[in-house]
C-alpha cells in the first residue's frame, strides 16, 4: 500500500475508527413510482463489546440498514452510497468476493422468522456446519462436531440427534437457537440480529435474548439488535438509534434514551404503548397518521407531518428546512429536531414524562 | 343508540341474568395426523381440553398464551367457525354448540370475528364497499337507506374515508386494512367479536389508535370482545377479564387488576416476568423466570398438571410428596378470590415479581 | 417412507383398475355404435353369415352374450391369467400372461407388437425429456438470475417462439433442413442401440430435438418464474449471509428448491408426452409404440387398441409414482 494513501484504520481527521462506522449511509431502490429513499444519510459508531438497538416501525429502514452492512444489496437493483467501515476495511465500494469472505466469519446474521430463514431442504445439522466450512479448512467430520458443540451451546437437548433434524421438525424458539449457531459458528465480531424474537412467544423471546447477551459477553462481538419493541431494547442495549423514514431522529445511551429524550417521534413510541410497569391509563395516546411514504418523503423534518408539536418551532421552519442531527443534552445524544434543546428537555418533563 | 350505550354496564341483562356467553368444559380434539387407510386414527390433539368462562354483555375477556396453547382455537369454537368436540356454548340463553349451520345463521349476525392478519383476511379482489356491505347481503339485512349508505357511515365511524368506498384493500395501509375488518365485523351491529390477535402485526404508533378503536365502539355499541391476544400488555389496557391458556386448559382466570397485581399460577408468572418493560433500571435488577425445554406435544400432554415439566415452582421448591401430586393429579379450580379461579395444586403469590411491575415512578 | 410408498403403491393400482374397467367399457360401447357384432372387431372379419349357427357358436364362445360383469371378469382373467384365443375356424393360439390379445388383421400377439415397438419409443421419450429438461433448465436458470438482462431476454423470446411452434412443423422443418438441404444425415432409418449406437443416434437425433424443443421452451419459463421466486426466498439471504459462493447459493439452495415444483410438473407432462410421440413418430417415420396406435385407430383393430391403451395408462401411472415418491425424497417436508 502507497504511504501517501491514510492508513484504513485512521478517518481523515485523525481520530481512530470505530470497529464499526457507517456514514452518510443512503440506500435508494429506483422503482417505476420514483426513488424509494429506505435509508437516507444515516451515521453511526459501534465498538466491540456494544450493544446497539435500532428501533423504528416497518419502512423505517432498519433492516435494510442491516443488509447494507452484510454487502447483501450487492447485485441487486439498490443504489448504495456513503461508507460502511468494519474494522478498518469498506464494505460499500469492496467488491462481492471481499465481503462475501467477511460475511459469516467477521459478520454473523439472525433474520427474524427462522423457518422461512432456513432451507426446508436440508438439515439444520448441515446448513450450520456448511457455515462452518465456508471459512474454515477442516473436513466434513470436524465441522458436523463443532456445529453439534454449537448446538449444545445454545441450548439444544440432544443435539448429536437433533443435528439430524429438518427446520420442520423444530420448535419457533429451537429454530432461532439453531439461527443462532449458525450465525455464531465462526465467531464473528460482528452479530446483527434483525427483529430476532418478533416472530416468538415472550416466554420464548427472554430464552433467546438472555442467550445473545450471554454469546455476546463470551464472544466479546458487537452487536446489533433491531426491533421495534421498546422494552427489548431496554432490555438488551447498551446505546439505542431511533429510526424514522429512512432517517436517524435521535441516538444515545439507552438510559438517555428512556429518561431523557428528546424527539417528539421517541415520545410518540414511549407514549403509544401500553406499559405492564405502570398504572394502567384509560386511554392510549397514539401517534396520528401513518408513516411517510419514502417515495415522497415529507420536506424539513420526516416526521412533520405527525408531530404534535410543530407549533413549538418559529414560522414554517418543521415544513421547510430539514434538521441536522445535533448533540441533545448529553454527549453521545443526538436529536434531529428543530426545538431548541432547552425546551426539548421542558417539554419532557413536563408534559410528556409525567402522562407516561 | 344512545339508549343502547347506557344500557351496558348493568352486566345481567340477558335473560334470566345470565351472562352474553358461557363457555362450560368445551374441547376441540383433531383427528392425529397417522389417520390411515382402513380409518385407523393417530391420537387426537388436544387444542382445547375442557375450558370454562362467560363474558357479560359489553365486557372484554382478553385470553392469552403462547402460541399452541389453544386460545385461537377457542375463539374459533366460539364463533362457531370449528364445531366443539364437546361442552356447552351459551349464548344469550340457549346452547349453541350442537346448532346444526342453518339453525346457526341467526347467530352468525351476532357473533362475528376480527382476524390477525389484515393482509390476508380480506379478498383482495373486492372492494372495501363489497367486503364491508357482505354482513348485510348474506344474512339479507334490510336496510333504510340502502347498504352502501349504511357501509358508509360505518366507515366514517372507524375512522376511514367513506369516499373510499370502491378501492381495493390492497391501496390502504396496514392500520387501515384492520379498520376495515373491524367495520366488517361490526356492520351487523353484533352482541359479540371475537378478535384474535388483532393488534399483532401494527406497528406500535398504529396499534394504538386500532386499541382506542375497539374500546370507543365497544362503549358505543355495547359489543362485548373475546379478545385474544399474546402481548400480556395490550391485553391488560382492553381486557376486563383475562384468562391464561396452557397447552388447550385455562390455568388462572381472574378480573383484570387481580390477574396482574396477584397473579397465582406459576405459568401467569412466568409469562409477566418475560415480558420486557420500556424502563432500562427496572430491567437490569428484574428477576426472569426462565421456562426450560419446548411445549409438550397436545396430542400427549403430561399427565395431572400439565405444565409441571416446565414449572420451575415445580422444579425448585416442591418436596417429592408435592411433586408427585402434580404429576399425576389432574388439578381442579381453586378459588381464591370471588371471580379468581386457579388451576393449580399449589398457588401462592410470588414476591418481586408484581411489585416491580406495578410502581409508577420511572426511577 | 416404506407407508408413504406403499399407500402410493395402492393407489396406482386402483388407477389402473379403472383404467381396465373404462377401456373395457369402451370395447362393449363402440360396436353399439356402429351397430355391428363385437366380433368383428375382436378378429377384424365377419367368417360366418351373422345370423347362422356358427355365428352364434362364436358369439358365444366369445362369451359376448354372457352378462357384462362376466365378460369383464373374462377380459381381466384374460390379461393377468393368459388365455387361448381362436377365431373358431383356426387352431387356437396360446397367448401367455400378461396376454393384451390378438391382432388378427396382422396375425400377431398384441404383447409382441407392443415389445417390438417398445424400444423405438423409449429411445425417444428419455433422450427428449433429458434434452429437454437439462435444455429447459439451464435456459431458465441463467434468465432468472439476471432478469431483463440480454439472456433473459433472447431465452425467454426465443421460447415463446418454440412454445408456439408445434411438432408437425418443426419436425419437417428440421428434416427439410439436416437431412434433405445440408445433407448432414443423410440416413435416419432406426437402428437398436444393441446393433449400432452411431445409427441410433443418427436416427434419433432430429426426433428428439423436435420433441423436447415444445418441452423446453415450457420448463425454461416455468424453471425462470420458479427461480426469482426461490431467489427471494428469506433461506437464500440467510445463505448468502454466510458466506457461501454465487455458484453454491444458486445451484445448491437455489435450485434445489425451485426444480420441486418442475418434478411435479414433469409426472404431468408424462401424459402429455405420450401423445405427443405419437405426431413425432409419425413425421419422421419411426415403428414405434405412437406409430402402432395409429396404425391400428385407422384399421379399426381394436385389440390393439386396447392393448396399447393399457400400457400406455400403466407407463404414466408408474411415472407418477416414481415422481411422487421423487418429490418426497427431494422434500423431507412431505412424509410425515
């Protein structure tokens, strides 16, 4: 490599980068009704160790954020732009053989619905240990043992005959585990779980994120969590990113997140579900309308057109001008609002925090 | 109308003070699937094993369960959609359960059912004026202005557009496709829906407004809701009663406020202590129980209790007299409280769990 | 496995059982029709004036004017049990099981004539369906991979075309073309693969590209839809999250699932194919089972119609099996 060139590891400015970087993320799908915008300028850093929730509603652009970084839109008709680095290599501009190597080995995927996410076809024992033997230089012997040591490491009882066993004949929750193992086989640093227990009975869905947090600790892997339920992002994270057509509205630490936000869309999602850890309240407080559309999507703020307090902003400034991501009270927090941030937090507490 | 709104709370006012429905030791068994060519029959499975509750006119049973437990199937005995293997439905006064499907019609305007899956349960090649006018073409309702003035203004009512009275389901958004199966369901004005998981496939912000929905029709309209449901949240804002399912048997059955603030049964603790609450503190020092190994199969369920190979309260604190009476004793209703009956051998309430649940402040 | 093939087994059977009853049936109707004794269909001459004794005699040593329960009863004993046929004037032939009669326009066992034939038929049959599916395959493959590329624009045109084309025109046309202008073959007269497999070929060659052509074109598009729909399958990101290589993405988790529906498909068209020999035997002149059919349809010799009927219902029946039983190997999900 040239010296003149910056080495990967270091951004322009100097700082060192992040195990994982994103930005300026744009992932458009040209279509015959015009541009869809899924994701539109999204940024964000995640070190080893991390737990990242991404929380949005369907269309917000959450899993397609997901695929972009696994290099999974290569070959399809999306129009990638921006920088996604996962320590210290792009994976946006590489070619499909260099993230295809990555893939699996450095990043690891769960998918939400494991049945349809495994092939009918074949045993569960075989597609974990062909994961195994994409990366890995052994025979078919040594990977069938550590795909059975994985499989009795996510917690499934006889696991030497279950190997065996076609996706069919497992239970909603063996499946995700056996997802699981084949995500992890590798040992990726990197573990992105899209809507991991959305399909699966809440009984079910503490047993597989009680496993993450545990693979997660042994593997010291980031991981990303996306979902749409508040309370498994408590749960399981360590920093949340709150998305909103195709958008980052707000990011900080979980904690900031639920005690002190600052977006008007975040208070939508807290106010809009119903909560088993507080009295329960007559009515519940929606947020109006339905999400924007990403084909026409709403100029100045994304989420104009719902927010209940654009009469907060001087003039016409939420229709007009897009707002930048700008750092709340916090460092480390980040609001994409036109509020000042003053009032943001009065508005929290005052009006929203105690309705809660 | 407005008589018919004040006349909901008085909960008696079917005949002979009954209640709207009650379910008495109803079961659904399918035929096992090793059904051979000489009629040789597998073992049956048993969706719904002897199941008992009523719902007063006007009022909300949330049912709730994990997937496999037998709470759709209900709601499917009970709209009459599944013929029940035995028991008794009554409804508004007379059994329904062994009503042969022409002596049903009359009930089929009065009960009626709302689907999970807005995309699904709604012909895509019919318009909305079709799919909610059908109620009144098929029981051959007259109507004074005519159905689509009536289709009409029940759409206005759940919150659609009237103007799109001849689109497509396919042009409208998932919230609004389940209005529309809401204003289909209600059209007949019916005494009872039974709404299985209705709210599952919303998103949160939408979800919301479809919960809102239900709950100012069920006060306009005096309709009263099985509502079942997996999300042990939604079920506590709507219900009025919950009954917990586990694997086709009802496991605790209790008025909504007693359910949550003392739950008894080991399975409805299990259940509440999974669910994750949107408060990061609370999550960190909150105690899960943990339920080990896969539902039993219903076509060979357990013997006496049949969740005592999952029970942890089974597991870790019984003594070997007690684990014996779970294994091999069918348990019978216990009641604890007028109203709050529980299956179990060896109820208790369990400290720290409800407690943590049920304190308002966030810090 | 061993239930699922023997319940599949059982059915086969009373397939074919009614197939024997409906064929059967149709020997007692056509001479009601035409008005005219069975017997002159069963040996193809009427040897005695219809109203003499020895008219009779035959009729009833036929057992035409034994109920028709009984006559069934003789027909089926006839097939599985072998029987001695005469036409009461010469001496009788013995006809073993499985006896499908005798065609006494041609002085022949139906069975011999259908085992003469039988060789020419397959021949053809399994070099076109595996020109064809191999052919059809591929093509669908590579346009479903790239759809609205240049391939999948020249393979899916182009197959539209075959689609349309029948075999009486591309048959003649390919003979007009390699045998009479271009002169490469200049002898297709058939040949056993046993005696000469260069002949064979030879004359196998244009039968079988005609053949499969239609074919072809029909699996190419079925196996394209099929293919996009498999590669927008969850299983197929979930491969291609591991890591694993284009080709073992398509070949072996794409194609595998998409080629399911084809299998089916291919039982079907097993039916299909049968009659389709029939135009292609007869365009380019091959003595095979299509070409004894039309021989004996146009000569009205009616126990080889049955006989060849009969064979042909239990060729396609067994296709079915092997398919069904196919179709639960490639898909675990299907035995319970």
């Amino acid at each position: 490599m040239s010296t003149t060139l910056p080495s990967p590891a270091v951004r322009p400015d100097g700082r060192k980068r992040a195990f994982l970087e994103v930005n300026d993320l744009r992932v458009h799908f040209p279509t015959a009704d015009g541009v869809v915008k899924s994701v539109d300028g999204l940024s964000f850093e995640l070190e080893r160790g991390e737990i990242l929730g991404i929380v949005g509603e369907s269309g917000s652009g959450k899993s397609v954020t997901s695929l972009a970084i696994l290099g999974l839109h290569k070959g399809s008709n999306a129009e990638v732009t921006g920088e996604i680095w996962l320590d210290g290599r792009e994976i946006i501009a590489a070619t499909e053989e260099e993230v295809r190597d990555l893939r699996g080995s450095e990043m690891g995927m769960i998918f939400q619905d494991p049945l349809s996410s495994l092939h009918p076809f074949y045993t569960v024992g075989a597609q974990i240990s062909e994961a195994y033997l994409v990366h890995t230089k052994v025979s078919k012997k040594e990977a069938r043992a550590e795909a059975i040591r994985m499989l009795e490491k996510v917690g499934i009882p006889n696991a030497p005959s279950r190997y065996n066993d076609y996706p069919h004949q497992f239970s909603g929750g063996m499946r995700q585990r056996a997802m699981i193992a084949m995500a992890l086989i590798c040992k990726p640093r990197l573990l992105i779980a899209d809507e991991p227990t959305t399909a699966l009975d809440v009984t079910v869905q503490a047993q597989i994120l009680e496993l993450i947090k545990q693979l997660h600790d042994e593997l010291n892997s980031a991981v990303i969590l996306i979902t749409h339920d508040l309370g498994v992002v408590a749960e399981t994270c360590d920093k949340v990113l709150v998305m909103y057509g195709g958008q980052c509205v707000e990011t900080g630490p979980v904690d900031e997140i639920f005690y002190a936000p600052e977006m008007p869309y975040t208070w939508g999602l807290l106010r809009s579900m119903p909560r088993m850890d507080r009295d329960r309240q007559t009515r519940l407080t929606p947020i109006p309308g339905s999400p924007p559309s990403l084909i026409n999507v709403p100029s100045g703020c994304v989420f104009n057109t719902r927010c209940p307090f654009t009469d907060r902003v001087d003039g016409d400034k939420c229709r007009t001008v897009h707002p930048n991501l700008e750092q709340g009270a916090t460092p480390g927090h980040a609001v994409r609002c036109h509020i000042p941030a003053a009032q943001r937090q009065e508005i929290w507490l005052t009006e929203i925090s105690p309705s809660l | 109308m407005i008589n018919e709104t004040t006349a909901v709370p008085a909960p008696a006012s079917t005949p002979r003070g009954e209640p709207l429905l009650s379910v008495r030791n109803v079961s659904k068994y399918f035929p096992g699937s090793h059904s051979g060519l000489l009629g040789r029959r597998g073992t049956p499975i048993k969706a719904v094993d002897g199941v008992s509750f009523s719902v007063d006119q006007g009022q909300t049973l949330g049912l709730v369960g994990e997937s496999g437990c037998g709470k759709s199937t209900t709601g499917r005995v009970i709209s009459k959609l599944l013929e029940p293997t035995s028991g008794e439905i009554r409804f508004n006064g007379r059994d329904i359960a062994g009503l042969k499907p022409r002596e049903m019609k009359s009930y089929r305007s009065e009960i009626q059912m709302i689907f999970q899956d807005p995309f699904s349960s709604l012909n895509p090649r019919h318009t909305i004026g079709t799919i909610v006018g059908a109620p009144f073409r098929i029981q051959g309702v007259k109507t004074e202005h005519g159905i689509k003035a009536e289709v009409q203004s029940m759409m206005e009512r759940v919150g659609l557009n009237p103007e799109h009275y001849n689109r497509y389901p396919h042009e409208f958004s998932g919230g609004q496709r389940q209005r529309i199966g809401i204003a289909r369901a209600l059209s007949l004005r019916p005494k009872l829906i039974v709404c299985d998981e209705p709210v599952s496939a919303l998103d949160v912000s939408v979800q919301a407004q479809v919960v809102n929905l239900l709950e100012d029709l069920q006060s306009e309209f005096g309709v009263a809701f099985v509502f079942i449901a997996h999300d042990l949240s939604v079920v506590r804002h709507i219900a009025d009663r919950v009954a917990v399912m586990y694997l086709g048997k009802i496991m605790e059955i209790a008025d909504r406020d007693t359910l949550y603030s003392e739950p008894l049964h080991p399975y409805t603790h299990a259940l509440m202590s999974a669910v994750p609450v949107p408060d990061p503190r609370k999550e960190r020092r909150r105690e899960r129980i943990l339920l080990t190994g896969d539902l039993p199969s219903p076509s060979n369920p357990p013997t006496g209790c049949v969740f005592h190979t999952r029970c942890q309260k089974f597991r870790e604190e019984l003594t070997d007299v007690q684990k014996n009476r779970c294994r091999t004793e069918v348990p019978v209703v216990t009641e604890n409280a007028p109203g709050h009956e529980v299956y179990c051998h060896f109820p208790a309430p369990r400290a720290g769990l409800t407690d943590l649940l049920k304190t308002g402040a966030a810090t | 496995m061993v239930r699922f093939i023997t319940f599949r087994l059982l059915g086969a059977i009373v397939v074919v059982w009614i197939v024997s009853v409906v064929t059967f049936l149709i020997f007692q109707v056509v001479p009601t029709l035409t008005d005219t004794s069975p017997v002159y269909y069963y040996i193809g001459k009427v040897p005695f004036p219809p109203d003499s004794i020895q008219f009779k005699a035959l009729v009833h040593r036929f057992g035409f004017d034994l109920p028709l329960y009984a006559q069934y009863w003789h027909f089926l004993s006839g097939i599985l049990l072998g029987q001695n046929i005469t036409d009461g004037v010469s001496t009788p032939i013995v006809c073993p099981a499985p006896c499908f009669g005798y065609s006494f326009r041609q002085n022949e066992l139906v069975g011999t004539m259908i085992l003469n034939a039988a060789p020419v038929s397959i021949s053809l049959l399994v070099g076109a369906a595996i020109l064809w599916l191999v052919g059809g395959v591929a093509v669908g493959t590579l346009s479903a991979l790239k759809p609205g590329s240049f391939v999948d624009r020249v393979g899916m045109t182009s197959s539209l075309a075959a689609v349309s084309l029948p075999i009486f025109f591309t048959g003649p046309l390919l003979l007009l073309i390699f045998e009479y202008t271009l002169g490469w073959l200049p002898d297709t007269s058939y040949a056993p693969i046993t005696e000469d497999p260069a002949q064979w070929l030879r004359s196998m060659i244009l039968p079988w590209v005609s053949l499969a052509f239609l074919f072809a074109a029909l699996y190419a598009r079925l196996t394209r839809s099929n293919m996009i729909e498999t590669m927008g399958e969850d299983y197929i990101r979930t491969a291609r999250a591991k890591g694993l290589g284009r080709r073992t993405v398509v070949v072996k988790h794409g194609l595998r699932a998409a080629l399911t529906p084809i299998v089916t498909i291919f039982g079907i068209d097993v039916g299909t194919l049968i009659g389709s020999t029939i135009i292609t035997e007869t365009v380019f002149n091959l003595r095979g089972i299509g070409y004894l059919s039309i021989k004996s349809i146009q000569s009205l010799d009616l126990p080889v119609i049955l006989g060849v009927t009969i064979i042909a219902a239990v060729a396609l029946v067994v296709a079915n099996l092997i398919v069904d039983i196919l179709y639960a190997v490639i898909d675990p999900r299907v035995t319970v």
